[in-house]
C-alpha cells in the first residue's frame, strides 16, 4: 500500500479501512490540488483492492473535518477555463471516489464545510457527532461563488428541495442534531469515542439502504408545477434579501433547475460551468479578501504574540438599559457569567428584559430549547450595589453618553474589583484616555465599543486610550472573538473609526435634504448603491438626538472640515427624536415603519433647491466620497493600521455593501485622483472644507490606491 502525505490508510478489521485526512502542518484540512490529487490516487488504490468491505472516512484534526477547498486556489482563477478546469479536477476526484465499489461512510466530528461537505456527500452515508464543533454546511454562496465539487448536484437529491435550498442559496449551517432531522446524516453518535463508535455503527449497518426523510408532502413538492412554484418563491426571497446585487444566488437557482433530471456527469459539468463563470466575477474576488481579512482576525489577539491575554470567565456590566442589557446578552449567550448593575430595580429590570426578549426570540425560532433558554438567562443577575463585582475579570462601562458621568462610574467602580480587572468604556465617541485620568489604575482601562443591536450587529471597536496595557487591549480583542464579534484595534480619538467616518455620510445626507433633495431620494439612491438603509432612515434608528450630538463632538474636535448640518439639532428640538419616540424623517407605530413624514419639511428654515437637479450618481458622490476623504486621514493618522481594517469596520459597523468589497476597495475602484478632483469641484460649489479633499487623500491619489496590490 503506498504512503500518502495528506492521507493515511488504516487497517481496522473485518476488511474494513480508516481513510484519515490529516494535512501536515496545519490545524485544518483543506482540499489543494496535493490533496485533491493525492485522493485520486488514494481512490485508485482502494479500487484496486478485492478484499475491502468498507471505509471509513475520518479527520486527524481537533474538532474539524474538512474545512473546504482552499481559497487562495479559488481566489487566484482569472479565466472561466481555468476555473472550469480547477472546479472539474475537484469533481472528478469526489466522483470518482463515490463509485467505489463498497460501503463509505463519513465520520463527522467538527467541522464540515464546502469542500469537505461535498466529499461526504459522495460516501454512501454519513454519520455526525454531538460536539458543539460540528458545523455542516456549504457556505460557498458568501463566497460569490457556488458549491463547485458537487455540492449543488447531491444535496437536492439526498434531502427534500425546500431543505436543500436554504443550505445552498444562504450558506446555513446545521449542527449534528439538525442534520440528522433533515436527512444529512444517518445517525448522531457521542462525541467520545466517536471514531470506534463510528465504525463499529458502519459495520453493522453494512449494505443497509441509507435514511431518507422525504414525506409524502416533500414529494409532492418536488413535482411539476409545485417544484415551479418552490422556485419561484425562492426566486423572490432572493430579490428581496439581495435585491439583485448578488449573482450567486440566482446563478444558483437556475442551475438547479437547469439540472434537475439529468444523470450525474451531465449536471456535475453544467454544476462546474456555472461555477466558472461566478469566481471570475470581481464580486466574488472582494468576498473572499473580506473572508480572509476576517479569517485573519482569529490569528491574532489585536497586540502581538508576546502579550498573554487575561481569561474572562465573569464579566460585569455598569448600566442596565437597553444597550446594558444587549451587552449582558452577548456574556451571557456565551455562558459567561454577568452581574448588571444600575441605580434601580426598574433599570435592572429594563436591561433583564431586553437579554429575554433576544434569547425570546431564538426560543421561538428553535435556536434554543427551553432549558437553555433558562440556563442563558440564569447567568444575567442584577444588583443595585457592587456585591459581586470583586472577582470579575472584566466590567463593560455602558451609562450616559456623559464624559463627567463616566468618569465618575468607572473610579468608583474601580474600588470595588480586583487589581487586574479590566474596565471598558462602551463609549460610542468620548476619549478613553480622558476617563483614564480619573483612574487609579489607567492601564486597566480601554474601550469597548458594541453596534446597535447587540445581538445582530458583529464588530466591537477596542480602543487603546493613551494608558492601556497591551495586556488590556488583547484581553478584550480575545473577549469579542469569545462574544462571537469581530474585533478591531483603534487608536484613541473623536468618533474612533466608524462613527468617525459615518458622521460625513450622514451629515451630506442631511445637508442635501436642505439643499432640495426628498429623504425618499436620498435614502432610496443609497439603498440602490447597496447600503442597509438609507442615511435618512438610519438617522431616526440611531435616534436624532443621538446624531446631532455626535456631530457636535467631531465638530468640537475637527472644527470646520467636520462642519455640522444644524438640521438634526432642529429637528431634535422639535420633539422628534426618530424611531425610539415614533416619529423623525419617518412615522413609526409600535416600532413599525409607516412612511416618510412630508411635514418635517416644514422645519427647514431657507430650504433651497440647489442640489435637486444632481443625478443620483452625483447623490452617491456627495455622500460616500466624504467617508473616503475621511478615510484616507484617519489612515495617515494611525487610527487603525490598514485599509483592511477600514473595510471590515466599516462593513461589519455600518452595513457597507460587502459586495463593493469595502470602502476603501471601493475608493480604489473609483480611483482616489477622481474622488479627491470630484471633492475639491464639491468644495468649490459651496461645500467648503467640509469636503474639501485633504493631503491624506492626495497622497493616496499620487501613489495610486488605498490597497498597495
């Protein structure tokens, strides 16, 4: 038998064979073309043999299948030959290993992703483990891309189509449970001795047919015109999540109805084509570098490997309101102990309320049983004093947007924890380094910036004040990956990064509306440009009052080039204050959207119509173009380190479309001479310095780009 580098064949018994995929030097297996070709010949030489009953298929990674098909490979497809080519030698190898002549069953105990997914798709049954790694799924969709190695060809045929179609069309994700209720796997085993009980499990059902879960209701579906018609609703769930700015899922939904009926080679070629024509797209180029930007993310702790981060197993959290409460959510979701502390039972309650509600809502959509929901709850407990607080590891900072308020909690707190506890500032704009002059310990003290909402929104700022220990700043870089966020490093200063570069959005937004143009233009042309929302709208989620106060403070800070629309603070002042009280830019009732509110119009004092001619390219223009400029100074300045790191802020902070790749991807597509000769013609028509392009971007314009590649 021949030694393979990426594989091992293990003889166990009664003509049964181990095939273990064990990549050397590395913590994940992933298919490369040395381990795509090594399974050719691993396959060759298993065919070859007349006495073997059966394989196993099993990992020699902790908690990890097979992680999928290397990127770097997908990443550097230029020609939809190539990419037909690369997609085909994938295919040829799984297929080929699905025609083996015995049993092969997939032994499932981590995660099972794409390519990995695809190659147990090929065995003729599959079995998963009950450990919290297993992740199965075909997450190629985020990618830009299509499950390429016969994922789109076998899963519609293993479970029912409306099962399948979610996996593929969203990249879902199913634990070991989930997919033995679908149909995925066989059977769902312990996670202890998994390999031995997967074996034997695999001996003993030796040529039993595998499960299937179709009911009478799944095959009726899968009928014409009913399967149509399943097409078409998921057609229209696509429009409405993407709204056509993605090619993926669409490509993907015409190829499964293009290859419904067909035999295996014949699909697996067409599967292969559609592939092609996906990875060559520059959208599917921008989602992988955002992918491994935030792959990148989890190799660090935001400081450097000579920095030993504190372990956080209990947390605190000053101030119970609604953002107190997301954030003791967030601990606790994790399993982390939280005691939330506040001046009243009633605020206690407020933020008890608002943990309930999320973990509510994940108890309605079966995220969660009813024993963990109350497990999850039971460890959020309030308090009106600091009993409790002396062996916490770290307390998360989340009163009043007020510099004396927070100066105040944070050095009374720090006499009632431990000499290593860690404070951190929820602060959405005051400086660290001024609350680190009222503290004894200002090493201990950083911030810690949660989005709105908690539960949905996954990047967390950690800002380094002038004082923080690296031990600090890595502590908490370690606890947002631990809270399921992705974390980025900011230097201390106005607005830190995203709200820094989100206030000139929405403050050109406000300007324009005084300028003539309607708040359903400005909000529509920004949805189009592919943000969440538009700024108009996003200003009555943030809350009015809320925005013209960050305004005052960058204004404070920056002076003229941060120049603020008094727009937001007359509209405050009149009692609308957005979502939050039921009417701003629009009317709201019970939290529901009605539409635009026309009488705010009437606010304006000198309304123009100066820009209401401006195409909409010009409106994108006015109000992205700004970010950049701010962009390229907050670079210069050191605010964070790369424009990577502005990409997924701004994406992961603000909803910037991932499919332009970013801003700064997206400042490079249009080209930084262009955005800084459009700004200095804006400056010129009565913009002033508050577009004005400065010498950051001019720079940038010289050398060329953000990104040096």
């Amino acid at each position: 038998m021949a030694n393979y580098v990426n594989y091992k064949l293990i003889e166990r018994g009664d003509n049964w064979v181990e095939l273990c995929f064990d990549q050397p030097d590395s913590k994940a297996n992933i298919f490369n073309e040395s381990a795509l070709r090594e399974l050719d010949a691993v396959v060759a030489d298993l065919a070859g043999r007349k006495d073997v009953k059966g394989v196993l298929v099993t990992s020699g990674k902790k908690d990890m299948f097979v992680a999928g098909a290397d990127i770097n490979l997908i990443k550097s497809l230029d020609t939809i030959d190539k990419a037909i080519e690369g997609a085909s030698a994938g295919q040829q190898a799984i297929h080929r290993f699905s025609k083996l002549p015995f049993e092969t069953v997939a032994a499932i105990n981590g995660a099972c992703l794409g390519g990995g997914f695809e190659l147990a798709l090929a065995c003729k049954k599959r079995l998963a483990s009950d450990s919290k790694a297993v992740k199965i799924g075909l997450p190629e969709v985020m990618l830009g891309i299509l499950p390429g190695f016969g994922g789109s060809v076998r899963l519609p045929r293993l479970i029912p189509l409306t099962a399948a179609l979610p996996m593929i069309l969203t990249g879902k994700q199913v634990d070991g449970v989930r997919a033995y209720k679908a149909g995925i796997v066989d059977a769902y085993l312990p996670s202890q001795d998994f390999n031995e009980r997967a074996l034997k499990w695999a001996k003993a059902n030796a040529g039993k047919p595998g499960r299937r879960v179709h009911t009478f209701k799944d095959k009726v579906m899968e009928m014409v015109p009913m399967r149509g018609i399943v097409f078409s609703q998921a057609r229209k769930g696509v429009m409405k999540a993407t709204k056509g700015k993605y090619p993926a899922p669409l490509k993907i939904l015409d190829l499964l109805g293009e290859i419904h009926g067909l035999d295996t080679e014949e699909a697996l070629k067409r599967e292969a084509k559609s592939f092609a024509v996906l990875a060559v797209t520059p959208i599917s180029k921008r989602l992988i570098e955002l992918f491994q930007l935030s792959e990148s993310v989890k190799k660090t702790n935001g400081v450097g490997p000579e920095v030993t981060p504190i372990k956080v197993e209990r947390a605190g959290v000053l101030g119970a309101g609604v953002m107190g409460g997301g954030i003791a959510w967030a601990f606790a979701n994790k399993d982390i102990p939280v005691r939330m502390k506040d001046l009243n039972w009633d605020s206690v309650g407020l933020g008890l309320q608002q943990a309930g509600e999320t973990f509510g809502y994940a108890l309605k959509k079966k995220r969660l049983t009813k024993p963990q929901f109350m497990g999850k709850m039971g460890h959020i407990s309030g308090t009106l004093d600091y009993a409790g607080f002396k062996n916490l590891d770290v307390v998360v900072e989340a009163v009043v947007e007020n510099m004396d308020v927070k100066k105040k909690v944070l050095a009374e707190t720090e006499n009632h924890v431990s000499e290593n506890c860690i404070l951190a500032s929820n602060t959405s704009s005051l400086s660290i380094t001024e609350m680190q002059s009222a503290c004894k310990r200002p090493q201990n003290v950083a911030g810690f910036h949660f989005f709105n909402p908690v539960s949905r929104m996954p990047l967390i700022e950690v800002i380094a004040g002038a004082q923080s220990s690296p031990q600090a700043v890595a502590t908490l870089f370690e606890l947002a990956k631990k809270l399921g966020k992705t974390p980025i490093v900011v230097k201390d200063g106005p607005g830190f990064l995203v709200n820094r570069l989100l206030l000139p959005y929405m403050n050109e937004a406000m300007f324009l509306f005084s300028e003539g143009v309607s708040v359903e233009r400005i909000d529509k042309v920004m949805v189009d440009f592919g943000m969440p929302m538009g700024p108009m709208r996003l200003a009555d989620e943030v809350g009015i009052d809320t925005a013209s106060k960050v305004a005052k403070i960058l204004n404070n800070a920056f002076g003229a080039r941060a120049e603020a629309s008094p727009l937001s603070e007359i509209i405050a002042k009149s009692g609308r204050l957005g979502k939050k009280n039921g009417k701003g830019f629009y009317i709201y009732e019970n939290g529901k959207q009605l539409g635009i509110d026309d009488s705010i119009v009437q606010l304006i004092p000198n309304r123009t119509a100066k820009s209401a001619g401006l195409t909409d390219q010009e409106l994108v223009q006015r109000m992205i173009y700004p970010m950049i400029n701010e962009a390229a100074l907050a670079l210069a300045e050191g605010v964070v380190k790369t424009p990577g790191e502005v990409d997924l802020g701004m994406i992961m902070g603000t909803g910037f479309p991932p499919f332009r790749g970013g801003l700064m991807r997206f400042a490079d597509s249009e080209r930084a001479q262009k955005v800084a000769e459009t700004l200095e013609r804006f400056a010129g028509a009565g913009g002033g310095d508050r577009v004005k392009p400065n010498q950051a971007l001019w720079d940038v314009a010289k050398r060329g780009n953000f990104y040096r590649d």
